[in-house]
C-alpha cells in the first residue's frame, strides 16, 4: 500500500504501565512502508493530540469533580448542563446532561464553523467570555435529534467545556495546569499549544496542515478559542500520554470510587465517562484482539491510545496524517495501521 503521509512524523509507544516503555517511529514499526531516514526519537516529537484532548484533559477535569461529589455515577452523569449554563433554559439544550455530551448521546451534530471567518484571530482581542458567547450562539442554532444515539460531537464537549469552566470559574488551561500539579506531573507536558513550553534540545513540534503555522492546533474552533478547547488542542509525545497513563493508573487505583470512571458497563453504546470503547472486533481501530474493559481514544491528526486497567497493558500511536492536508486516502491509511499496531499488542507479539 502506498502511505501518502510524511513517513517521518509517526511515532509509537508500547508496554505495561509501571515498566519503561518501548517506542519507535513509523519507520522501524512498517520498514516495508516507511524506509526513509533520518528517524526522530519518539520522545522529542511533539504531536498535535486532537481529540485525546477530550479524555486526556477534560475527561480527568471531571473525574475530579466526580471523585471530589457525593454523588454516585449516574447521578453526576445526570447532572444538567444548564444549571452552570443557564443560557441553555428555554432551549432545546435544556435537559440535556452531562453525562449526555460526555458519552456523545446528547443528539447534537458533530462539528460547525462556530466562527467566521474560521481561524479567526479574535481571541487575542476577546475576553473568554465573549469566546464562548459566540461558540454557544452558535451550537444553540443546531436541533437536537430526539433519539439519543451515538453521534460523535465536538459541539457537545464544548458545552462540556464551557460548565466546567463555568463551575470551577476558571478557564480548561489554568485547571489542567492545576490538575497536573496535584497529581506530580511535570508542567511543560501535554500542554495547550499557546501556551509557553520549555522546549528540550532539538524538540521538534510537528507540524499539521500545510495552511497551518507549525506548532498551531489543525481544529479551526480551537485555534478560535486562543488554542484552549475542551475537545482539542493538547500537544504532547509519545512519552507524555504514556506518563499520563502511569498516572491515570495509579490514580485510579488509589482511589476507588474512580472505577466507575474505568468500568464500561455493559449496556454503554460506545463512550463512557469520556473514554472509547473497542466496538466491532471486525474493524475497530482499537485492534483485533482488544480485551474486554479497554480504554482509549482516537484524534483527527492521525492520533491513538488503548490501555487495558485490568493487564496493565497500553499502546500509544501519534502521526501527522494530516500533513500537508487531510484527505480519505491518509484518513483509511491511518485506520488500517492503527488496527494493525493495536492487534500486535494484544496478541503479544510485540515483545513488552
């Protein structure tokens, strides 16, 4: 097959968490596809994440606030959007929940252009405030399908992101920079693209587009939003969302209440508390042999994590499929080796 993506700007890493994982790029993993040199080791490529922003970020926010409740898990998960965002009464948005647009069955479209023009350089004029006036006026144009269905959407996760900025009075950069200090990670990872990072020795930040300037987040409504949404905008390496993952380990292992948060129950259609499920053995992305209770996420630029709490184990597989554009070719490229890698995992071929 022929891989039209840049064969250098792919990077993977693989284990068991509490072990020192390995990593490689695209370029040792598929030599068949990718034989071109020099490779960049894993640990100074720094990707835009895309939608592993929403666990990664957003979906630990709430986790927090869940652990932090006295409430059991379906009824934080019924929660009301509104009573944070009360601009939602008398909408067709007003009994829609949390737990509704965490686990993408609110019945809202996927994705607008919530700013015009798209890209617009208005939030380096703009407070937040008026950021998410003009995101919510235009979600609260959509209509809400009647039949709770999985409808994958980043509308919906902004809603997410505007109570839980709302509710904690403070806007996802500052308390994803205060999550990561109460929980002993380092500041300058998996950080917002604007804001400042404290670059190693020859770390390179991946590029995404060719239309995009290198190091600025591909989602048109985040680089809208000044680089801080809660449905993309994180960048990080292969390394970062392993040690990310140590910690959501260890985490949720100390405290138990959080295996609400890890647990899918059988009836979830496919998100839970944020995080995707394997679904269909015969094309999930998650792999083959995926085991029961795994966790994950997938992000437009060509981004991926599965982790198993129960066997420890995890894989993480970052690109930049959308360089220099997105297209179906990259887009069914990259599905096919995120199944492949995945399904080397799990059935242990690959050496952890």
């Amino acid at each position: 097959m022929d891989v039209q993506f840049h064969p250098y700007l792919g990077h993977a890493c693989w284990g068991k968490i509490g072990q020192t994982p390995k990593s490689a790029s695209f370029a040792k993993l598929w030599p068949e596809l990718f034989s071109l040199k020099p490779e960049l080791p894993a640990d100074i490529a720094i990707y835009d994440l895309a939608s592993l922003t929403k666990v990664i970020c957003t979906s630990s926010l709430l986790a927090s606030e869940y652990l932090k409740s006295n409430l059991g898990w379906e009824s934080f998960l019924n929660l009301k959007l509104s009573d944070e965002i009360p601009e939602l009464k008398n909408t067709a948005f007003e009994q829609t929940t949390l737990g509704e647009v965490w686990e993408h069955r609110s019945g809202v479209r996927p994705w607008k252009a919530c700013f015009s023009p798209q890209r617009s350089d208005d939030w380096k004029r703009q407070k937040r405030s008026e950021l998410w006036s003009t995101a919510l006026n235009a979600i609260l144009k959509e209509s809400v399908s009647a039949e709770k269905k999985v409808i994958y959407s980043d509308l919906g996760f902004l809603l997410l992101g505007l109570y839980i900025e709302r509710k904690k009075n403070a806007d996802l950069s500052s308390l994803w920079s205060e999550w990561k200090q109460n929980r002993n990670l380092p500041h300058d990872i998996l950080t917002y693209g604007t804001e400042e990072r404290t670059h190693q020795k020859g770390e390179l930040l991946v590029p995404t587009e060719i239309r995009h300037g290198q190091g600025q987040v591909n989602d048109d409504n985040t680089w809208s939003m000044g680089g801080v949404a809660p449905h993309a905008g994180l960048f990080g390496s292969c390394h970062e969302v392993w040690r990310w993952l140590e910690e959501i380990q260890t985490w949720t292992t100390e405290n138990k209440k959080l295996k609400d948060w890890i647990t899918p129950h059988p009836q979830v259609l496919r998100f839970h508390g944020g995080w995707d499920t394997p679904g269909e053995p015969e094309t999930t992305q998650a792999g083959a042999q995926a085991p029961a209770g795994t966790l994950g996420h997938l992000g437009f630029t060509g981004t991926a994590f599965w982790w198993n709490p129960k066997s420890k184990l995890a894989g993480v597989l970052l690109s930049a499929r959308v360089y220099p554009e997105h297209s179906p070719q990259t887009q069914a490229q990259i599905r096919m080796l995120r199944r492949e890698f995945f399904s080397w995992l799990w059935s242990a071929q690959i050496n952890v």
